[in-house]
C-alpha cells in the first residue's frame, strides 16, 4: 500500500533513527541483558524469574494500552489460561518445557481473538468492562472445568528437559531459559511498537476517527493487536507456570488483571521501559508486604491512587520527560 | 401444576424468588452506575466497595451502637454516600478533564484500598446481621415458601428502583441534572451549580449503593469480599443494558436476575456465566446495548 510508507515516513521524518533502533534504546537493552545473567549471581533466582515474568505481562499488556489505547480489565485471562495449558500439558502430556510454552502461548492467542472480536466493538470505559466481564467467565470456566484442579490448581508441574536434552530442574538453568524467553519477548514487543503496523496503532490511539477517514480499518489493527497483547501475555503466564510449578485461580482472578495495569501505570504507559520497572517494583513489594496480609492489597490500593493522582506519566515516563528522549 | 419440565415447583419458584433478589441488587447497583456515569461519565469502579461498605456500615452500627436495621437503612446510605462526596470532592473531581480511564483506574485503587482495610479489620468469614424481627419468619403462598424479608428485599427494590426513576425523569432537580448530562457547559451557564449537581450525584450514587448493601446484610454474610464479585456482574449487566436509560438499568437488572436464576434451576454449571454469555450474545447483535445509545 503506497498510503502505508508514505504515512509512515512523515511519521518518521522528526523521530530520527525510529528504523534502526535508536543508540540510546540499544544500550537500554544491552544493560539490562547483562543485568539478567548476572543477576542471579546476587538474588534469588525464583525472585527474579517472576519479575521477568511479569515485566513481559506488563509489556505485553502496554502494547494494547499505551500504544493501542485499548485498556484491558481483563488480561489475567490470557495469562492465566495460557499458564494452565502449559501446566497441563506439561504435566499430563509430558510436553517439554518450550512446547508447553508454545501451546500456552497459542490457546492464550486463540482466547484473545474469541474475546478481542467481542470486545472491540464497544470503546473507551464500556471495552474495560467488557474485558473484565469475559476474564471473569474464564475465571468461573478454570474454577469448574475438570482438568485445572478447582481451588487446588494444577500442582507440581514438571519443570522437564527443554527440548527433551536439558534438565530444567536447577534453578540456574531454567533462569537462563526463562531469560531467553522473556527476552526475546520484549524485543518482539519492541519491534511491533515500531513497525508500520505499530505507527498506525499510534494513529489510532490518537485519532480514531482520523485513521477511519484515511483508509485504515481500524477495527482489524486493534484485534490484531489485542491478539497478540493476549499472545504475549500468554507468553508470560505460561513460563510462569513452569517456573513454580503450579497454574492457580489467582493466574485468573481479576486481581490479577488489576495488578498488571498498575505495573504499567506506575512503570509509564506508552513507554516501552517503564513496564519492566512497573513490574520490578509490584513484584518486589509483594515480595515484602507478602507476611503483612491485605497490605499488600492496600499498598497497591495507595500507589493506584498516587499515581493517577501525582504522576500519570509513570516513573519512566518522568525520566523520559526530563531527558527528552522516547523511552 | 406439581412438576414443570421436571422440576418441582418449590425448587422453582425457590430459584426464581432468588433470582429477583440477585436481580434487585443487580438494578439498584447498575442504576447506581449509571447515574454516576452520565454525569461524571467515569465508570464507578468504587461501587462494589461502597455496597460492602454499607453492609459494614450496618452491622457496626447494630453492633457497636445498637442501632437496628430500620435505622440503618437511613443512616447508613447518609453516612456512605457522605464518604462518597469527600472522595468525589478530595480526588475524583479533579480527574474530569482527563481521559475516561484514569477515573476507572483511580476508583479501581480506592476500591483497593477499602476492601483491603474492610479485610484487615474483620477477616474474610464473613459476619452475621440478623433479619429484622418485624420480617422474620414467611408466608406459605401454596406453591412456594416466601421468607418475609426476601419479599421485602423484593419491593422495596422496586420501590427505591421506580423513585429514583421519578425524581430523575419527572423532577425539576432531575431535569437540571438530565440537562447537565447532555451538556453541562450550557447549564452552568444558566446559573446552576454543576460541580455541586455533580457532587450531589456522586453521592447519591453511592448511598444507593450503600442501601442495596444494608438490604443484602441478612441475606449474604456481611463480608469484605462481597463487593469485588457482584460488582463484574453488575458491569457486565451494564453493558447488556447499556446505561443510557434509567428505565432500562432497571429492567435489565431484574430480568437477568431471574434469567441467572432459572439457569441455575434447569443448568446449575452454567448459573455462574450465563449473564456473560448473554453479554456475548448481545455485543454480537446490537453492541450499544439493549437500551443504549453507542457510547
């Protein structure tokens, strides 16, 4: 389509080096590659496989908020579901690690495009709704379907031999897979938010109505992109799964779904570092108010308050406002 | 009539009759919503809480100052509905030139923060209220047993239902407050004082919920979680009725309240989903919502 790159150079006219990626990003990257394999040298591995876990939930959630403008209430349901066939299929199947992943990763996909085409016909506050109406059916769906194990959830996965070779079950191993998923993952996200498709998702989030009259049909970008959100999300969810060992109703409960919209705002919404900061932070303080009880539900109660309160741009967000570079 | 379709009518009637109650709380709350939403056009994510919060409100006053339930069922909607315009004065109000979502988002964090406190207070067994003694006890209608204080529950639903319905529709006040929706610039600007219209509508909302809270207070175990659940349901009632008409939240609310009851009576795995597979179905056929205008 010649509308297409001509749209896209203007885009890009004033945001030099948006096609390769810019110095600035590639170092981000770099640094936080290097901080993954020689974090677990100083922390806890367990601790900080679920921060990667949850940085590419929040990512993945970002992509359809901060550059689709679609906020979810319910992303738990890909999640969740995505880490109970993972479970599942791991342990009932015997499936390897990375296949388990990947059928996950699909059903969250095929779930995202059974819901996502339902829920973009509605916009703005009534789509929230409308996610978190169908996450909660998945919810009463994993409660009461007979392999997800009711309130026991799926226990003691197998963490197995990624592909069939490497033994998963020490801790450093599977931390150097999960590194690699998570990775990769993020750098997939980076590529859409930067791809033609990406810009004209930004053009939607911006101007809707604009784009319509430009040609585009703006429904199949933003099912497009609630797909693979739910993809990613799935991603996320179903190497957690493998990672405890265990899928549970919390996966799929909306608390869940809560929490990930909170990483993203408090990280920075739009920006494509400020999830995984959103999520380092969330994850650590649960990790601390853990023996506190319903603090924890309290804390994140507060900081949802103070950050849409104070700082809506979120603590990246802030950063990239002061250095005036895209982050 | 002893059998229908092989279900005895006790059973039935038993399942329709709690249906109606589900269905009562369900239009009280989206009518709630809906309020709040045409005017401050935020989507009230708090409610599930305030409803909670009315319930507690309730046993505390039975508990701590032994004022019954008759009592309650006034004080407590002033109180809560009271608590609702500090926020909506103190946060909330200052969100109204934003985007939809931070208001969603910051009630979201307040719902947090109160279920949270709620549960750190009393745990999440639940607490029990008793059922009034003036409505103890029941009526044997032949076909069914209908306990007094679930037909109670029932009628005054209606009641409060249909009132606010009046004072909306065919009020002065309600006039100034359905111009206000459709354009507050333009009612401001013939000397009403919008963001105390809109104040008051907050509050309002909220001690509807509040008094939905205190009539579920014998029936449900007054309980910190009580809120979070019905509160998706009722989202999800909203938007199968869409919230453009007041008339309409109320029907929708008593309708899927005995559809999710009859569900249970001949489908029981299915009672629990059913009214979002009724959503399903009505995004697929008319996506504004039964009685709604496209948002």
């Amino acid at each position: 389509m010649a509308t297409d790159s001509e749209m896209i150079d203007v885009v890009q006219v004033d945001r030099p080096g948006a096609i390769g990626m810019p110095m600035l990003h590639k170092a981000i990257f770099i640094g936080l590659l290097l901080l993954g394999l020689v974090a677990p040298f100083m922390l806890y591995p367990i601790f900080l496989m679920k921060v990667m876990c949850f940085a590419l939930f929040a990512c993945a959630f970002n992509l359809l908020l901060g550059f689709g403008g679609l906020l979810s209430f319910g992303h738990a349901a890909y999640f969740g579901s995505a880490s109970y066939i993972s479970a599942y299929t791991a342990k009932a199947w015997g499936f390897t690690p990375e296949l388990a992943i990947l059928c996950g990763t699909g059903a969250a996909a095929i779930l995202g495009l059974a819901i996502g085409s339902l829920a973009i016909r509605r916009q703005g506050i009534y789509f929230a709704m409308v996610t978190l109406a169908f996450a909660q059916m998945v919810f009463f769906f994993s409660l009461q379907a007979p392999f997800t194990g009711g309130e026991d959830g799926i226990q003691s996965v197998p963490r197995g031999y990624l592909l069939g070779l490497i033994s998963m079950a020490p801790d450093r191993n599977l931390y150097y897979f999960v590194l690699g998923v998570v990775f990769v993952g993020l750098l997939v996200i980076y590529r859409i938010i930067h791809s033609p498709f990406g810009q004209v998702l930004k053009g939607i989030r911006d101007n809707e109505a604009r784009m319509v009259s430009l040609g585009y049909r703006t429904s199949r970008y933003k099912l497009a992109v609630f797909v693979l959100s739910a993809a990613l999300a799935g991603l996320a969810g179903a190497t957690k799964a493998i990672v405890f060992q265990l899928a549970s109703l919390t996966d799929v409960y909306w608390t869940m779904s809560g929490e990930v919209v909170l990483m993203t705002l408090l990280g920075g919404m739009g920006t494509v570092f400020g999830p995984i900061l959103g999520a380092a932070v969330i994850v650590t303080m649960q990790n601390y108010l853990a023996t506190f009880g319903d603090w924890v539900t309290i804390g994140q109660g507060i900081i949802f308050v103070v950050a849409v309160m104070l700082f809506r741009e979120g603590i990246v967000g802030v950063i990239a406002r002061i250095i005036r570079r895209p982050l | 009539m002893f059998e229908l379709l092989g279900i005895p009518p006790q059973a039935l009637f038993g399942q329709l009759l709690l249906g109606l109650i589900n269905g009562s709380f369900y239009a009280i709350l989206s009518l709630g919503l809906a309020i709040i939403f045409g005017l401050l056009n935020i989507i009230n994510f708090t409610h599930g809480a305030q409803y909670m919060m009315g319930a507690f409100v309730a046993w505390m006053l039975l508990n701590y100052l032994g004022i019954p339930y008759w009592g309650a069922l006034i004080v407590v909607p002033i109180i809560v509905g009271a608590t609702g315009i500090v926020l909506e004065r103190l946060l909330i109000s200052r969100l109204y030139h934003l985007d939809h979502l931070y208001g969603l988002l910051l009630t979201f964090g307040l719902a947090l923060i109160i279920t949270g406190i709620f549960r750190n207070q009393y745990g999440i067994s639940g607490l029990p209220y008793a059922i009034p003694k003036q409505l103890a006890g029941g009526q044997n209608l032949g076909f069914m047993f209908l306990p007094n204080y679930r037909g109670w529950v029932v009628v005054v639903s209606l009641v409060v239902c249909l009132a606010t319905w009046f004072a909306i529709e065919k009020t002065r006040l309600g006039g100034y407050l359905r111009a206000a929706t459709e354009n507050p610039t333009m009612v401001g600007a013939f000397g009403i004082n919008v963001p105390r219209l809109i104040t008051l509508t907050y509050g309002f909302g909220v001690a509807l919920a509040a008094f939905a809270g205190v009539l579920a207070a014998p029936i449900y175990s007054v309980n910190p979680n009580m809120g979070a659940d019905v509160i998706i349901v009722v989202f999800a009632v909203v938007v199968i009725g869409g919230m453009g008409s007041i008339l309409g939240s109320i029907l929708t609310g008593f309708g899927l309240g005995l559809v999710e009851g009859l569900t249970r009576v001949f489908y029981p795995e299915g009672s629990a989903v059913v009214i979002f597979v009724i959503m399903a179905i009505v995004l697929l056929v008319k996506p504004a919502g039964l009685f709604g205008r496209e948002a």
